[in-house]
C-alpha cells in the first residue's frame, strides 16, 4: 500500500500531463491515463512513459495507413476495431515477412538453446480422495481424520491400496484403482500441484488438502523432462524464426516513422523504442 505522500505525487504527476503533438495531431492527456491502466511498473514515470510511446506508435501507423489510403471501404459494422484493421493492412503492405528460413538456420538456434526443447516433469499418480462440504467444518475435521486413518493403513500395507480406493475415494479415478495417469505441470490447481511436485516416489505421510477435499497420494514415478529431438520441433522453430524476423522488420518501419515524425510535448527518442 502506498503511503499518503506517494498518493499525492502520483495524483500531482497526473494533473501534471500534457498533451502530446503527433505531426500535429493530438494525443491527450486522457488518453494517457486511459492507457496507463494496460500496463505495470513500480514507476509510475515508467507506466505513463510507456503508455505515451505506444499511443504515439499507433497514431503514426494510422497516419501512415491513411496517408495511403488503407482506410477505404472498411465496414463500420465489423467486429474488430477499424483502427486495428487499419494497422493490420498497413504492416501486412509494409513491412516484409519472409518465410525463407533454413533448415540450417532452425539447426544453428536448436544447438544454441538444447535447454528450451524438453518435456515437462511428468508424474504417475494413484490418489484416493475424502471429499468435505465447504465451509462445514465437521466435515473438513472428519474427512482429514479417516484420510489420516487411511494413511496409517497403507504404512502397514500398500497392497490395500486398491480396497481402500474402491471403499473410500469419491473421485471418478477410483473406477481405475485410483489412478491419474501421468500428469504434467499446469494440470492441477496450484497450489495442489506445488505439493504433489515436491514429493518423493511412494506414499506421502499426510493427506493433501484442494478444494475438493483431502487427498491421500502415491507417487509411482516420477519422470525427469526429456530431451526433444530437433526433428520433433524444426518446424516451430522455423515459425518462431519468421516470427522474430518479422517483429525485427516491424520494429525497424517504427523507428523510421518516428525519425520522420514532428513529435511535441514529450521526450521520445528512437532508440528508446523497442
């Protein structure tokens, strides 16, 4: 939370803002404070310095567009906003996309970046689940005591997994013993998943709470990432490529309509722009 002093220089650097001259066209300080709300920073100097670059950038890209007359025949009634079919038509005329990437060149960025190319951390998981009523808190007491019990009952021995899945668990994987299958990162809730990554093969000691309930857990393996081969990922390297090509051409046509551009009531150099 800031504290009152901060507040009254951010409100102070606000009121402060002033309109910005884009060859005579003006971006104004609403316009600013508008999209400010699209971006963060610690600074708020950074935010509106941000945000008066790229309100710049895109009223010079219209008035480029327009200058060659790419506003015609656009219907009013499309669902995309007409200034970004503007833009849209204006790059694609523009600025240059090759698609010549060699398979030398997808070579060269996979031997330089081997790290980026590997699966995800897998997990074989078996889980018998004690769903609770929420907000009953009987319920969370009671389904956290018998998954305790379950617990202890599997220290003694494994084997009544099984049983105590068929007996116990109210998720549909018990028509299954139990089991999840491999899961990968990003297939469970959070904080569920920070848990269930940080354990060990074989049973976990306590149960694991999610918003279903408790979880009794048994890691059968746990499988390291693994390396892809460059053939099974060549051709996302090639759009990646084409992709960045294309970004580097974009950012060069900015830079020169800036270069070309009367900008007033702002300090904005080209080589500030990314």
């Amino acid at each position: 939370m800031n504290s009152p002093s901060e507040d009254k220089k951010k409100q102070n650097q606000l009121k402060d803002l002033k309109q910005i001259s884009v060859n005579d066209e003006i971006i104004t300080p609403d316009q600013i404070i508008h999209e400010m709300q699209h971006h963060e920073s610690n600074s708020q100097d950074e935010i509106i310095k941000k945000s008066s670059e790229v309100l710049i950038i895109q009223l010079l890209l219209l008035q480029k567009a327009k200058e060659l007359g790419l506003d015609e025949d656009l219907s009013p009634d499309s669902n995309v906003a007409i200034e970004e079919t503007i833009i849209s038509r204006l790059i694609a005329k523009e600025v240059a996309r090759s698609d010549e990437i060699t398979e030398e060149d997808c070579q060269k960025y996979y031997n330089l970046h081997t790290n980026d190319f590997l699966t995800k951390e897998m997990l074989e998981l078996k889980h018998i689940l004690i769903s609770v009523t929420p907000k009953d808190k009987n319920s969370k007491s009671e389904a956290k005591k018998l998954a305790m019990s379950i617990i202890q009952k599997l220290k003694g021995s494994i084997d009544k997994f099984d049983f105590l899945v068929n007996k116990h668990s109210q998720c549909p994987s018990k028509n299954s013993g139990g089991s999840l299958g491999r899961v990968a990162r990003g297939q469970f809730p959070p904080n569920f998943e920070k848990e269930v990554f940080g354990l060990n093969k074989g049973l976990h000691d306590k149960p694991i709470k999610s918003d279903f309930g408790y979880h009794i857990v048994l890691v059968e393996k746990r499988l390291p990432p693994q390396q892809l081969e460059f053939e099974q990922v060549k051709g996302d390297i090639a759009d990646m490529l084409i992709e960045i090509g294309h970004r580097i051409e974009l950012s060069k046509y900015t830079h020169q309509l800036i270069k070309d551009a009367i900008i007033k009531g702002v300090d904005f150099e080209v080589g500030s722009v990314r």
